[in-house]
C-alpha cells in the first residue's frame, strides 16, 4: 500500500532526526530574521539554529 504524503514526510523527519517546534515571537523579531535570512541566503530555520548553538558554545552548554 502507497504511504501518504504525511507518512513520508513523518518517515522522512525521523530519518534526519528533524521535530516540528513552533514559537510565538514579536514581530521585530520576526521581521529581523527574514532580513537576515535575505541578507544571508540562509533559511529561518538556519539562523536560529545557528543561533542557538552559537549561544550554548557561549554558556557552555
């Protein structure tokens, strides 16, 4: 039997070991990450990650 498109994306997530996270944020926020991401021909999702690492190698984390 065929899988659906949501199964595949699903499968597919898990594979790459990618989880759906959703985030309320301000709308300056939202509008600095869309010019960085213009800016930078990064991704959203890229900029954040970056972010996030860049601030746990700060802390120690």
């Amino acid at each position: 039997m065929a899988m659906t498109k949501k199964e595949i994306q699903e499968r597919s997530d898990l594979k790459r070991g990618v989880k759906l996270k959703s985030f309320k944020l301000h709308s300056s926020v939202i509008e600095l990450l869309e010019q960085l991401s213009s800016k930078t021909g990064k991704s959203q999702t890229e900029l954040v990650s970056d972010g996030v690492r860049y601030l746990a190698g700060k802390y120690g984390v």
